[in-house]
C-alpha cells in the first residue's frame, strides 16, 4: 500500500482499518503478518482493529488456516458489488435451464448483509407470481430464503433483523428447526406455512469462502408428494450450486 499525503483529519486507526479492507476486499484473505507488513502502525494496533472489524462483521478469521478474510458486512459497505455485479449478468442464464427444467418461476436474490434484493426472476407464462427484480426487504421471517440468511448470521447480528419481522415465529423462534432441515436437504422448504396452496423452495449461493451471499428461490402449487418435494428442492439446490461455482471463479479470477 502507497502511503498518501496525511491531511488534518487523518486519523491513523480508522485509514488502518479501511487500509484493511480494501487489502482483503483486493486478496480474498490474508495472514496476520501479511497485514501486519502492509500497514504502518504496530502489530498490537493491527490485532485490536482486526478485532473491532471482526465484532463489526468486516471481517472474519479462519481459525483452520489462521488468516483473515472479508466478512459479511464488507457486502453492506459496497465491496462486493462484483458479486451483484456476475448475479445480475449470470444468473439469467442458470434461471432460465432451471424453468425449461421444472416449469416454474424461479428467482435470484443477493444478500448483501443489511438486507436482500432481487436480482433476476426467470417466469414463464402461467407461472406463479413472485417477488419482481430489485424489490428489496429486511424482512428475513416470511420468505424462505431469509431464513437461509438469518441462519448465517451470529446471535448479535440476528437482533439487527428482529425489529423488521412480520412472521417470527416462522424463523427467529425456531432456527435449529430450520437449520436441520437446510443440513439435510441442501434447500430450505415453506410448505404452505405463509401462504396456504403454495409451497416455496430456496437454495444457498455461497462464495469461495462457503459463506451464504445469495439464494436461488422458487415456488409452485400444493400439494406435492414427498418425493416430488425432494426432486424441485435438489433441482434448485444443483442450479445454486452452478451459480456459487462461477461466482467463486470469476470473483478470484
């Protein structure tokens, strides 16, 4: 990193952190001393803003590898808009084979931390009505797909989304309900618990790093047999899966 001129209100801690940010944003992680050679401050002040950062959700560390890297949050502050950016040009495509595929409407939904936004919507003629391209929400409790997002945030942050809930009961007051269901099947399932007739389906788009930064999200009528259940859930979890592969290529590459 080039030093540039300091002006009057430089502060040395805060340009440390966006130093760091940006740093990992650029590398995808980093160790501790790689960071440590990148920034001129001390080491110790290097760990205590590497650890505000992390209580903040900027950033996270990879106790397995011992090295840090971008966190959630990063999305909210606009680092991540390469990831809305292959979303919103990829996702037709992958959308569009999962329709000719099931027949039914199907949705891409960026998550970007502080809330979710549509990002393509693939519906042929007589599919169901869904959600229509750049709708936004914090509402994480009435939608499947944000109980697949609530379930990837920790305790502190779950209480940011509390106040925005219309259903609770159907995400903040059972979540190892839902995240037992998720482990199982890949996908998580509404099966007529918001809207009676309908079921809706939603499967996880992770980044290089395995952390949830999307969903793939679709919907049709009830009922279903068990097994019919299984094959548009694993259907849509497979075409999540092709999306998380090319972001975690593009991205990195």
């Amino acid at each position: 990193m080039t030093p540039e001129p300091k002006s009057k209100s430089y502060t040395p801690a805060l340009d440390a952190g966006l130093d760091i940010m940006e740093y990992l944003y650029s590398h995808k992680e980093a160790g501790f001393n790689e960071l440590c050679r990148q920034l001129p401050v001390s080491r110790s002040s290097v760990l205590r803003i590497l650890k505000t950062l992390a209580e903040r959700g900027y950033v996270q560390k990879d106790e397995a590898r011992s090295c840090w890297l971008p966190g959630r949050r990063m999305n909210f502050a606009g680092m991540n808009a390469p990831v809305a950016d292959v979303m919103r040009s990829e996702a037709p495509r992958i959308l569009g084979s999962f329709t000719d595929t099931t027949g039914c409407t199907v949705l891409c939904v960026y998550w970007n931390g502080n809330g979710f936004q549509v990002m393509a919507k693939e519906q042929r003629e007589g599919g169901i009505a869904m959600l229509e391209v750049g709708s936004v929400t914090r509402d994480l409790s009435k939608y499947p797909w944000g109980w697949l997002f609530y379930l990837s945030l920790d305790a502190e942050e779950r209480e940011r989304f509390d106040g925005y809930m219309e259903c609770p009961e159907l995400i903040r007051d059972c979540p190892a309900k839902r995240k037992k269901y998720l482990i199982a099947n890949g996908f998580a399932l509404d099966n007529e618990e918001v809207y009676k007739g309908r079921l809706r389906f939603a499967a996880p788009i992770r980044d290089a790093q395995g952390r949830i930064t999307g969903a793939l999200g679709t919907s049709c009528p009830s009922p279903l047999r068990t097994e019919e259940i299984q094959a548009l859930g694993k259907e849509l979890a497979k075409h999540a899966d092709k999306l998380s592969d090319f972001l975690a290529r593009r991205i990195n590459t």
